[in-house]
C-alpha cells in the first residue's frame, strides 16, 4: 500500500520495542462484542490507473462550465481564473500545512491572510475582516449572531432579495438563540420601505440587505443604513466582493457588518463548495467578531511578523461562552482569493466589474427582444437579472441544456410566486457570440 | 553584498506594488459598456478605488513562492499535531478533484446534468456510513464544528418531536472546544463531567448529572488523551436508559477504521473529519468537511437537501418537513468529497483497517520510546496518539512550549501543546499511519534531546526557535494593538 510505509520487518522491530506479539494487543480496551468481525462492506480497492477511469466516467455525466456555457448564478458565478493561483494553492507547504497556532512555522499562511484581510477591509470598505468563515451563506448566519451579541435585541429583518438559501441557513443557525426571522417584503425587486420601516424597530438587532440581491436588483443600500440605524439596529450588508471594483463600497454607504461569497474571487465551482465566506465589520465590533484574525508583531529580535490573535474570543479558549463554534475555516479558498486580488489589482477588479455589467445590460437586450420575455424588475442590476418567460423556465431550460447552454436558474423552487421566472448571470467570460447564441435559442424555445 | 532574493520578497504584496504594473489578462469588450454604465445609478458605483496592490504576474508567483517556504507543512516535515491526523494527502485527490465535471460544475446545474457528482455524493455518504456503522450520512456540514452543530440539533428536534423539553447536554472536560461551542450555539446549557487521571469519564459524575433534563451526552471516541474509553458501552445504555442520546465526535476515527463502529459502539450520532480520517488536505486552516451520521430515529431530521437515489437517477430530497434545515447555501464542501471518496477507492476495506493498525502502532511505538524521557498521560497502551506531559522539564524551566519551539529547530513541526486541558503541560502527538519508522526514530532522538538539554542547558530551549523565518512573536502586543491590516505609511 504506497501511503502506508511501515514493512512487515518494521513493524515487527516496532512491537517487539513496546513488548506486545501482535497489533491486536494493543487494542484489548475495545469492547469484544463492538469488534467488527467482517471486513468493512466497501468496493475492492482500484489502482489509480482504474481509478481514474471511473472518475471521468462519473464527472463526464456532468454539465460543467467548460463544455457548457454557464449563465448560471444565484451565487456562484463562472468568473475568471488566473492560471497562477492553481499552481500556488498546490504547493504542499500551503496545501499541507494546518492552522498556524506555532506562528515560527507558519509565517506563510498568516502573511497571506494578513493581506487577504487588507484586501477585503479596503474592498468593502470596513476596518477589519477576519480570515474567513465556511461560505456566504454561514457568514451572513454568523453576521446576525454577531449583531444580537452586540446589541441584545431579539429579532431580525430580513430584505426579500436576501438568497432564499442564505435565508435558510440563518434560519437553522438562530433556531439555538432563539431569535426570530422577519421577512420584509420586496415586491418590486428591492427592499419595500415603507413595510421595512414597519418591521424594523426597538426589537431588531439587524437589518439585512443584499446587494446586488437575489433577483439581481440593486438596492440602495445608504437608505437601508438610514433606516436600520434610525431603529437602533446594525445594518448587514450580503455583497459579491468580486463587484467591488464598480460597485460602492458597503462601507461607504453605512454598513455595520459586511459578508458575501468570495467564490467569485478564484475559487472554483466545484459544485457549491468549499467556498469563501467573507467577513468584515467595523473596529468597534472586533472583540465580537467570528473566526480567526491575524494580527502583525514583532519577534525577540524586532523583526516584523505575524500571528493569530485576539484568540480569547474563540472556541478553544472561550469553550461554550466564544463568539462562535468555528474553528475550521478555509484557509487555502482565502490564499485563493489573495492571489486573486494581487493578481487582478484594482484595476483588473475594475475591468471584471465593467465588463460582466456590460454583457449582462447586452444580454438583457437580447433576450428581451424575443417576444414574449420581458424583465421581471424595473430596477437597475449589475451582472444578474430576473426574465419572465411565456413558457415554463424549466422546460425551456431543459431546451436550451440539449444545445449546451445553461440558461440560468428557474426559479420556481427557491420561490413560489416567480414561478415563470429564469435568473441570469453574465459574468466577463461570456462572449458576444455566446450571447447571441443564448438569444437565438431562447427564441426557438419560447416559439 | 549579493543581492537576497528571499528578503526581496517575503515582504508584503502592498510592500512590491508598483503604480503601472499588471498581472491579469482580460479582453477588450465585445460589446458597448457605456450604455451599461449609465444603466447603473452613480450613487451605487465605487467613488474611490480600491487600493489593491499593482504587481507583475512574476511577482505574483516570487512572492507566494516565497512565501510557501515560510510554512512547514506534511509535504516538508514530520507534523505531529495530535487531535489533527496530520497524514500524507495524496496528490491523485487533488487530480481528481479538478476534472472539469467535478471542479467546474456549478452547484445549481440541473439535477439531470449533474448525476455524477451527485451519484458520487450519493456512494461517499454510504461508504461512511458503513465506516461508522450509522444508518445515514449528511456530507453538508463545512467542518467537524458544524457537524457538531447539525448533530446537536438533530437530537434537539428529536427530543421536541416526542414532545421533551430537555435543555442540557454533557461534555467532558477533556473535550475540544468545539463541543461546549457547537452545543450552545444549538441552544443548550452545557454541563461539564469530570474525567479521572486516565481521561475516562468519571462514572459517578455522569450519573448525578444524567437528569431528566439532559438531552444528550457527548463524547470523543477515543478520548482526547488517545485512550479507549473502555467502558462507552455502558456509558451509552446509561444515557439511553434516562431517555439521553449519545453524540461521537469522530476527530479520533482514524483509529478504529475497520475495528470498530461508532454505531456498534451504540452512539446516535457521529461526524467525520473529512479532513482528518479521509485525507482531504488540511490548506493552512481549512476549507475542511463535518459530515454528520445518524441512526435511523434521527433520519427525519437531516440537513436540507438529503441526495437520494430514485430507480436510475440522483436527486436533491427537499421534502423534509422534518429537518433542521440548512448549513450552507449549497450541498456541503464538495470538493473535498471528490478527495475523500477518492481516497476511500484508492484504500478499500483492508487498507482502511491497516491505516488505523499502523497509526495505533505507530502511537505506541513514540510513546514507548519517549516514557522514560517524559510523563505519560495515562498508561498505555494508546491508540492512534499520545499524550505526554513536561511537567518533569517544567521543574526545570521549560514548558510544553519551549520543547515544542525547540522541535521547530531539529526540523519537526511541533504537537499539539496544551490539549487536553486536563493533562499538565500537554504534548499531544499523533504520528499517523503514513509516517515511517526512520521518521519516528528521528522525531524520537530530537524530543529525547531536548529532555537531556532541560537538564544541562535550559536557558538555551528559551531561545528556541532561532533558525525559522522569525523568532518567537510578542503575542501580548498583538493582542493589545491590534494591527489586523496593512496600512501605506504618509
């Protein structure tokens, strides 16, 4: 077996030095009758060479983003890939290493995640992030326990462009606190202020907004701020930092927590994870915060380095009282996401915003002059929108699928009222031609 | 003086930034962006730029090259930090996992144009399920932490569903810390149980606290001192007999691969460490993957989506009305199921059984060799690590940290220090299965070494580490002004 080194002569020398005949005297204190008896029920073992085969045989039943054209999103997002940040994240001493809790060793990992923290404090405009949670989703479910932390309110309202997934995992992480979910409204592709005004008061302990949010709509995320602060309450923000380049800092525009998915930031698809969960707050909240955060010292001789720090607020100190359970982060999807925004640089993020906006008002155009289909929202977006389709989306998506084109999300499942519904996302790799084939396609399908 | 490369680049990327330079590669646009542009209301678009760094594509690469050889990592060193099976990560998982139909699938692809990965999900969730002797998988949670979250509210929902009110859960004090978090994040008191010298859960205490309002008991099998609790079994009828579910945390199940089940143990409930066990590799601090098996009584109450097998084809199961509800937007850490499954073909029955036959050989043969250089926690023999205290070298000057610093220096990362709790001065190591007896031997001579300079030279181990990057950190300062980003000097 080529991963377990040990030779018979080896392990014979290795019992003999502990004085026991057998491996099996070693394991007397597992009770007899809980012994399996039977070699574990599994397939036989492959070689790698078969084993690959069987692999491709599995991944070539899937519709991938390579031999697909992915309009697909609902927050994951076909971005670009600078090919550097493969060959980094595979070097063993990243790959292999674990959480740097003997810092000597580890100054790799903790420089990467002192930039990857910069980089996300200066792209939503917050004063610290941390170096990371699992997904968007459980950052945005660590976001609103940090919220009632802070403030000890009860409740909390939720914009109707929030990811109805997002919405789900909150709902399981406040089911322990107790704390109870309140939906407001968005009938018309944003938040409604006049139903959040009623919602949100003396009890909420956050309000929060999505932008650009589910549907693709973006909202006006200054005025949310005016009213969740008006009531006492933090206002959290769920935004996609790989928009930053175009689209105002939620910093800037009064957020009090700032989460989103980083799996637009050089992390692959893989089928919805692992992903980068984005987490920054303001200054004041630090001491609440969720999650590891690495700090810059000095060593015995005065030289720079860094370490993990303010490690009281954490698990392994605070045991049942820290700020959260999370111990676990990921590390590697973080160095992932540094590489890609040194590589990208503002610039670079900049030209990925403008261009996946432009593909995405082109296809909007495109796909609206087929008869019948229309924008669901009047509201302005960014890289995604919301079409109303004249035939059902999922047969229409079915259509399109056969011609290699996944046309984006119907979204009858996630929520009932958008039955005739079809999210789509445009990011920078689409081309005009992929545009226009998606077009013509939709065209035939919905005829 | 010749030119240092390395000081040229481990300083920070914000540090080899130049206004001009470029490292990407885009296209020019194909369409119109103005019309886009003024689609967008300016009071939405970014006033300010972001002040991200402007580097070359070469400098890029120079310094997180350079910055890797910062790091020791399995791939480079010996790693034994014990609770963690720091094992060799096989480079055909990282392959696998970037076929394109499993890398660049998106995760809401149509369930028709995504049967391989979900089938694979599928078969992984058995195989572990199998492995645990547990009736069903959930590969949903992130990490063991949300394991422990999901598993903690699957009893939660049980107990309500039979009408209990039940608002305590037991932990012993010898557990990670994750179990008081995850627990009281699910909305329980969390009452701690005493352990005896050994590690195992003292009886008496456990049956004055097993009241009619403890929902669960949960415990690490083998215990956190790398002993076998030998009598779970009992502590399992115990707690169900008082209507109490018992919860495995599966951090130590690379000892008992193929030895025993969690489920034949009689526990409800156990995650996995994908990322211990199951080689998915480790990245620094994640991404990891928890997921969580259940005995039957519990199925109901699985995360949302459950993947199912219908005649011929795979599906997302979202009529649940029963379950927890969601751990995170998608269907778990996928990429990481790819590695374990991957792992598990490449391994077979036998393979899985003599991984924890060598990891708990290898674990004895350390603790053997370093008895009378060092406290043993608890006698042997151990299972797959072992737990030693410097309590001897501590009369003498140096702690658990100085001989971990000082390993550092001989060319080993260092064990865990500290953990457990209960044991002074804790060394904790965990060898695993893929390390060789050289390997062992030297790791060895180094921790018997340092025990001999306690005694002739300990100022010397309080110097220790000085041939890394950097010597020992102020972590007071650290701690006291914060400097958690990098700011440009005006």
């Amino acid at each position: 077996m080529r991963y377990l080194p040990n030779t018979p002569q080896n392990q014979r020398a290795m019992l003999d030095t502990i004085g026991v005949r057998t491996v099996e005297d070693l394991l007397t204190r597992i009770p007899a009758k809980a012994r399996l008896s039977r070699p574990l029920a599994l397939l036989p073992a492959l070689a790698e060479s078969d084993l690959i085969r069987h692999m491709r045989s599995l991944a070539a039943r899937d519709a991938d983003a390579d031999t697909f054209t992915c309009f697909l999103g609902g927050g994951a997002y076909d971005h670009y890939v600078p090919s550097p940040i493969n060959h980094m994240v595979l070097r063993g001493e990243y790959l292999t290493a674990y959480t740097p809790y003997q810092p000597e060793a580890s100054q790799g990992t903790l420089r990467t995640i002192y930039e990857y923290q910069t980089m996300i404090a200066e792209l939503t405009g917050m004063d610290v992030a941390n170096a990371s949670i699992y997904d968007g989703a459980s950052s945005l479910a660590e976001a609103v326990l940090m919220a009632h932390a802070i403030n000890g309110r009860h409740e909390l309202a939720l914009a109707g462009g929030v990811n109805p997934l997002y919405r789900r995992v909150v709902e399981t992480y406040v089911d322990g606190p107790g704390l109870k979910l309140r939906d407001v409204p968005s009938p018309e592709g944003v938040l409604d202020r006049d139903a959040a005004r009623r919602v949100v008061g003396g009890k909420t302990a956050a309000l929060v907004v999505q932008s650009p949010n589910f549907y693709g709509c973006l909202e006006d995320v200054a005025a949310a701020a005016e009213l969740a602060h008006a009531a006492g309450a933090l206002l959290v923000v769920v935004s996609d930092p790989v928009n930053l380049g175009v689209l105002e800092a939620p910093g800037r525009q009064g957020a009090d927590i700032v989460v989103g998915e980083g799996q637009g930031l050089g992390v692959p698809l893989s089928f919805g994870g692992p992903y980068l969960g984005v987490f920054a707050a303001k200054n004041e909240f630090v001491r609440r915060m969720p999650g590891r955060l690495v700090g810059a010292t000095v060593d015995l001789d005065g030289s720079r380095g860094f370490a993990l720090t303010l490690q009281t607020r954490e698990q392994h100190i605070r045991r049942a009282k820290a700020t959260s359970n999370i111990c676990t982060n990921v590390a590697l999807c973080a160095l992932m996401a540094t590489i890609y925004m040194a590589t990208l640089g503002q610039r670079g993020l900049v030209r990925v915003g403008e261009l996946s906006m432009a593909k995405a008002h082109y296809a909007a155009e495109r796909l609206t002059a087929v008869p019948g289909v229309s924008l669901r929202f009047a509201q302005p977006f960014f890289k995604e929108f919301t079409l109303k389709l004249p035939k059902s989306p999922e047969r229409v998506a079915a259509k399109l699928a056969r011609q290699s084109i996944l046309a984006g999300l119907p979204l009858k499942t996630l929520d009932r009222k958008l039955g005739d519904c079809l999210l789509v996302a445009v990011t920078e790799k689409r081309t005009r031609e992929e545009i226009d084939a998606f077009a013509d396609a939709l065209a035939k399908a919905v005829a | 003086m010749p030119y240092d490369n390395q000081r040229a680049y481990d300083r920070l990327i914000f540090e080899l930034s130049s206004p001009g330079r470029l490292a990407f590669s885009l296209p020019e646009s194909d369409v119109p962006v103005e019309p886009a542009l003024a689609k967008v209301p300016e009071a939405y678009r970014r006033r300010e730029p972001a002040a991200l760094p402007e580097v070359s594509e070469l400098d890029v690469v120079r310094h997180y090259s350079r910055l890797s050889q910062m790091n020791y990592g399995v791939d480079t060193h010996f790693y034994p930090l014990g609770s963690c099976t720091m094992k060799y990560n096989p480079k055909i998982n990282e392959d696998m996992a970037r076929l394109s139909g499993f890398g660049r699938l998106h995760p809401l692809a149509p369930e028709a144009l995504s049967q391989g990965a979900l089938q694979l999900m599928h078969d992984l969730a058995a195989m572990l399920a199998e492995i645990a002797g547990m009736d069903a998988v959930s590969l949903q949670p992130a990490a063991g932490a949300q394991g422990e979250l999901a598993g903690v509210l699957m009893i939660r929902a049980y107990h309500e569903a039979r009408g209990e009110k039940r608002t305590k859960v037991l932990i012993p004090d010898s557990a990670h810390g994750t179990n008081p978090a995850s627990t009281a994040l699910a909305g329980y008191e969390v009452i701690e149980v005493k352990s005896d010298a050994e590690g195992r859960v003292e009886l008496g205490d456990l049956e004055a606290h097993l009241g009619p309002d403890v929902a669960a008991f949960m415990i690490t099998v083998p215990n956190t001192l790398g002993n076998f609790e030998p009598r779970v079994m009992e502590i399992g009828e115990l707690c169900h007999a008082r209507g109490a579910q018992v919860y495995m945390d599966g951090a130590n199940l690379n000892a008992i691969l193929g030895l025993t089940r969690p489920g034949d143990l009689g526990f409800d409930v156990c995650h996995f460490n994908l990322h211990k066990t199951f080689t998915t590799p480790h990245g620094g601090g994640g991404p990891g993957s928890g997921p969580v098996g259940v005995k039957a009584h519990l199925e109901p109450f699985l995360p949302v989506p459950v993947i199912a097998k219908r005649e011929q084809s795979y599906v997302l199961d979202w009529k649940r009305p029963q379950s927890i509800g969601k751990l995170q937007a998608f269907w778990g850490n996928f990429g990481m199921h790819v590695r374990a499954y991957t792992y598990i073909r490449t391994m077979g029955a036998d393979g899985l059984r003599a991984v924890s036959e060598n990891a708990v050989l290898n674990a004895n043969y350390i603790m053997k060799r370093l008895e009378g250089h060092y406290d043993v926690a608890a006698p042997g023999p151990c299972m797959h690590e072992c737990v030693l205290s410097a309590r001897r070298q501590k009369k003498l000057g140096v702690s658990a940290m100085d001989v971990a610093k000082r390993l550092l220096d001989l060319g080993f990362y260092a064990p865990s220090t500290y953990f457990p709790l209960i044991v002074e001065e804790a060394l904790m190591i965990e060898p695993t299965e893929t390390e060789s007896k050289e390997t062992l031997d030297a790791f060895c001579e180094a921790m018997i070494r340092i025990a001999k300079e306690a005694e002739t030279d300990p100022s010397a181990i309080h110097q220790a580490p000085v041939t890394t990057p950097v010597r020992r950190l102020d972590q007071t300062k650290a701690a006291r002004e914060p400097n958690l980003r990098w700011r440009a000097k005006v």
